[in-house]
C-alpha cells in the first residue's frame, strides 16, 4: 500500500501545471494583496495615465517590438503575476520587449513597461528579470515620474498650472514646454533616494508574494563578476532602487533561487532567443545624450524629516541641525550657521522648521510666523513685507520680506510659510542671502511642496 502511495504522490508531482512564468510557486500570502502606499502628487491618476499613453505613441516610432512570440509571451505574462501580487490598483499595464542588444528598461507613468532583449539576455536567473520588472512596476504605481514633476523647484508651481491646465494641448506637450522631458535616462525619469527606497521595499514585497527570490534578483545590481558586458553597468547605475536599500536576509527572507530544473532549463532557452536578437537601436544614443547619472542623482537626492506633526525633505547634500528646540529642523547649505558675538547661532542661508508652543500662537498666524523670524534672526529689520497663500492648497500662508542684517550689513530674503494646528502653529522660515549663490529661494518651494501633516490644518 505504501509503494502506491508513494507513486501516487510522484504522478501529481509531476502533473503540476508549469507555464512560461510559473515555474517559481506563488507564497502562500500572495492572497493578501500588496498595499501601495498613497503619495502627495500635484496630478492626478487619470494624469499620469493620459501622459503616458501619449509618450507610449512616440516611443512606437522609435523604438522596435521584439518580433517572437514566444519571448513576448513570457515576458508578458512574467509582468502580469507581479502586478497580481498589488491590492486593486488603476493603471492599465503593459509589458513590452523592444529588439535592442543595450541592456535596459524602463517605465512610463501610465503603466507601460519596457525592456531590452540585451537586458533579458544578461539577466541570469528568472528571478533577476522578475526584479527588473517589479522595480519598473514599482516607479509606476508609486507614480514617481509625475511625483518628481511636482517636487521639482524649477518645475512645481508652473507644473501645477500645468496640471489644472484646459488649453488645447497634450499633457506632454505642456510638460516640455517647462522643460521636463519623458526621455530615458533623462532626470524625468532618475529618482533620488526618497523614491528609490520606496521602490526597493515594495519590489522586495512583490517578488516574496509572487514566490521569487529577492536575493537572486538583487544580484543583477551588486556583486557582478568579472567579465561583464560594461554596458550592463549603465542599467544598474541608473537603477539604483536595490543598491541604495541592498535586499538582504532580514528583508527578503532567505529563499533561495528556484533549483526547478525544467523551468530553469526554459528559462536558459528563452535567453538564447534573447541574445540572439543582435538589433542595434535607439536607446544607447537616447541614454548618451544625458547627463550622467550621479550628478542626476545627487541633484535630487533628498532626506526624509519626521515629527509628531509634519514630515519634509530636503537636499541630500544639505546639513541638517538640532538647534535644542524640541522637534526643530535647521537645514542649510555647508556654511549656513554662523555663531554671533554673545555665542548663539544662526541660519544665514537655509531654512528653519518647527512647532511653536502653545504659548506663543494665540496672536494671528501672520503675527505668529514675524515672530518666528524675529526671534531666530533678531539682526534682521525689514524692508518690506507682502503675504499670500501656499498655491498646493495645504492651508498655509506664506510671508515675504526683504531684511536687512544689522551685523552683515547685508540684505537678506526671508520667506515664512505657516499652519495653525489647535494651539500650535507650523513654520517653515527661509533665509536667502543676496544673490542666493546656492538656490535657497527655489530649494525653498520645493520643500515647501514636500511638507506633508498629519492632521488637516485649521482654516487660517
């Protein structure tokens, strides 16, 4: 009886069914679907679905289709499981192989996704294409193109005119008329460290649900051996969502690649039909016409603040200080705090944020955010003042005023933007010097625009 048993258990071993994609088993959580985390974005879904349908019908004419059936089945269908593992989300995707030996890919705001055969030929494992795709995945739903649009200083208040815009123009249109660019390897489409880190946690989410190695596929981007095509290294760099938040054992578990013989053994055929597509295309020139990615990178690189009431980011390369105030930030360019004569310190270039207490917001806001400025430049005698509001509809009031320093002798531009909260008052001070060497007042909007509560702001 036992000898039956047994073969019973070998025959539906065996009849298992193994499509393309489904050779690696699902986890038993895939069930619970994916939540994707809701971000501050000046577009809306409809937006980003629009801009990229509209970049879709340019990239037609560029770029050529892999001519293979079997290639854009599984490349199709590998796509589609991962996408599987997110709760309901809106955007229609779409997975495509473009006839190019340059190993890349990436994505479009409205869910097209797409990738090189070079790419697919240099991946080394199922798992490794399945990472490339869920990173890809993760930009889209994460909407970090249209999000990097509205967090951009140069690009966000002309961008939210651009959002709420009816003239009879494309949404991509309008977009390059300011200067953002949907372009490969353009700084539309290289996210900093903010972006990059939500990425990575939810690729590392998909690939566990979707029953793939997050180990294996983080290979693709670190530890590469000697002897690889350089050009691979271009994609990586650019990538960078699994080397800035390195997928490890802590966090994606300690699963190993699939050892399923016959889907490795398809897997390894299908590479060869891959490779064996030598097309020479358009995306190495596309990525040389750009400038390169580190300095891409590091200009917009940004760290996260948090506190009990309000969350922003700033430069990267910015330094931040404690000042002793309780939940304060001082961020500033290097050289931004100077101490006076009496010992203290003070932010000359840069900006100031904090709560105030209790105690000191009964007077009105705008009274409230002069006060603010007094009390951390008391050096400074206004010149002139104007008001108005925040144009991202947060509930904050923003004052301007030219000052200047009693001990510098020079006139500085201060900006104060704030929110009342019960008792309290948010304030978010900006000092610029004359001439502004380093971009304060531009860096200023940008913060600004990233300032996130977490309680609705009482009507000013």
């Amino acid at each position: 009886m036992g000898i039956y048993r047994l073969n019973l258990v070998i025959l539906l071993v065996f009849l298992q069914p193994m499509g393309w994609a489904g050779g690696h088993q699902e986890s038993e959580e895939m069930s619970a679907a994916i939540e994707v985390p809701v971000r501050w974005n000046l577009f809306s879904v409809e937006q980003d679905i629009q801009l990229g349908s509209q970049s879709a019908g340019r990239f037609e004419n560029t770029l050529q289709r892999v001519d293979d059936a079997k290639l854009n089945d599984f490349f199709d269908r590998l796509g589609n499981k991962l996408v599987s593992t997110l709760q309901q989300q809106p955007f229609p995707f779409e997975f495509t192989l473009i006839a190019d030996s340059f190993p890349y890919a990436f994505s479009l705001p409205g869910g097209q996704v797409y990738c090189t055969s070079g790419l697919f030929a240099a991946t080394r494992s199922e798992d490794q294409l399945a990472g490339v795709l869920a990173h890809q995945i993760a930009h889209v739903v994460l909407r970090d193109t249209t999000r990097q649009a509205s967090l951009q200083a140069r690009f966000r208040v002309r961008a939210s005119m651009v959002a709420a815009s009816t003239e009879k123009k494309t949404l991509l249109e309008a977009l390059e008329e300011i200067g953002f660019f949907l372009m490969p390897g353009s700084e539309a489409m290289n996210y900093g460290n903010e972006s990059e880190y939500a990425a990575s946690a939810l690729v590392t989410l998909m690939l566990q649900a979707a029953g793939y190695s997050a180990l294996d596929a983080n290979g693709l981007f670190v530890n590469q051996e000697e002897g690889v095509d350089q050009s691979l290294r271009v994609y990586s760099e650019r990538h960078a969502s699994m080397k800035i938040q390195p997928l490890n054992e802590s966090s994606a578990g300690t699963e190993a690649p699939s050892d399923d013989l016959a889907s490795t053994r398809k897997f390894k055929r299908l590479k060869k039909r891959a490779a064996a597509i030598s097309n020479e295309g358009q995306l190495e020139v596309m990525l040389q016409m750009q400038p390169p990615a580190d300095e891409m990178v590091a200009s917009v690189n940004r760290e996260l603040f948090v506190s009990d009431v309000y969350s922003l980011s700033y430069p990267a390369i910015w330094i931040p200080y404690e000042s002793g105030q309780g939940n304060e930030l001082w961020a500033t360019p290097k050289g931004g705090v100077v101490p006076l004569e009496s010992g203290r310190k003070i932010v000359t270039a840069g900006v100031i944020a904090g709560m105030t207490p209790p105690s000191e917001s009964t007077d009105s806001l705008k009274n409230t955010l002069l006060k603010q400025a007094e009390q951390h430049r008391p050096d400074l005698s206004k010149i002139e003042t104007s008001e108005g509001e925040e144009p991202s509809g947060k509930g904050m009031k923003i004052i301007s005023f030219r000052s200047e320093s009693t001990v510098s002798g020079k006139v500085d531009t201060v900006k104060a933007a704030g929110a009342r909260f019960g008792d309290r008052v948010f304030y978010l001070l900006m000092i610029a010097p004359e001439n502004d060497p380093e971009g304060i007042q531009n860096e200023f909007d940008t913060i600004l625009a990233s300032v996130e509560f977490k309680e609705k702001p009482l009507m000013n």
